[in-house]
C-alpha cells in the first residue's frame, strides 16, 4: 500500500507545472488599463501582463512587441476566453526572430513598468502602457499544445539478441 501511495505521489507530482516565468514578486492588479490610469504610481512596478502578438519591431538593441493584452491565468498563459485588456509594448533586450513572434502567437513577460509611449492602431493616436521585460515566453502554437508527444509506459522489457 505504501509504495502505491508514493508511485501516484510522485506521478500527480510530476504533473504540475511551473509558470514559465516568475510570478513570485509581482502585483498582480496592476493592469496594462491601471498603468495608463495611474502611470507615476506604476512606475517601477514588477508586472507580468501576456496577450496576442499584434506586431513586433526590431531595433538595435531591443525588441518591441505590441501586445493585445489579456489577463493571465495561474500558469501566466494569457487567458483568451476573459475580455481583452488594453495592449502594451513588451520590450526585450537583443533580437527575437520575427518568423517565430509572429502577428498572432501569445506571449507573457514579467518586468517593471517603465512609462507610456504614444503610437496608433490604425490612424488613431494610442498611449501604450510599457514593460520592460527581464522574462518573457512564446507560448507553444495551439496545435502542438494539443497534441503534446507524450509517451508513458510502465512494464519490463526484455530484448533478445538474434
């Protein structure tokens, strides 16, 4: 009985996961809409805010990622069935590859709260929110989040030479 009971432990143990990036220290009601309310009070604030990549740029020494914010869940994947929050600019330090941050693909990060920056959707004016992100994580496509190759087995093997 003893050692079922430490067989299922370790399996439901080996089922949990950790957030991709560090939740431990940020404030969780400080949202991209609340930074913009407030934005002297948000600023220096750690955060981890996620959503849908609607464009990226690279500069010299950074990329910029326009985010279409959403709330994130517990393992921070931004959650696509709440109502979207208002987007961001998720900034980073060196060069992400545009053909794998593409236009569409979610992504979290967690860092400070660094200010505003005017731009515009479309044609009209837009003050974005802006993380400096010291983490942040391109979450896997949906299709292969879905289909996981996950193989497990229990058994004894025995292979015999020919």
């Amino acid at each position: 009985m003893r050692i079922a009971i430490t067989f299922l432990t370790v399996l439901l143990g080996g089922c949990a996961t950790t957030p991709p990036i560090d939740l431990s220290s940020v404030d969780k009601t400080l949202t991209p809409d609340r930074a913009i309310a407030d934005v002297e009070s948000a600023r220096g604030h750690r955060v981890a805010w996620g959503g849908v990549i609607v464009n990226l740029r690279n500069l010299k020494d950074t990329t910029e990622i326009e985010v279409l914010g959403y709330p994130l869940a517990s393992d921070a994947r931004p959650d696509l069935g709440a109502p979207p929050q208002r987007r961001f600019l998720l900034i980073r330090e060196g060069y992400l590859e545009t053909a794998d941050y593409r236009n569409g693909r979610l992504v979290s990060g967690a860092g400070t709260v660094t200010g505003t920056r005017n731009g515009k959707v479309g044609d009209a004016p837009y003050v974005y929110p802006v993380l400096q992100a010291e983490q942040a994580h391109l979450w896997p496509l949906d299709e292969e989040r879905r289909n996981p190759n996950v193989n497990f087995g229990i058994g004894i093997g025995v292979i015999f030479g020919r």
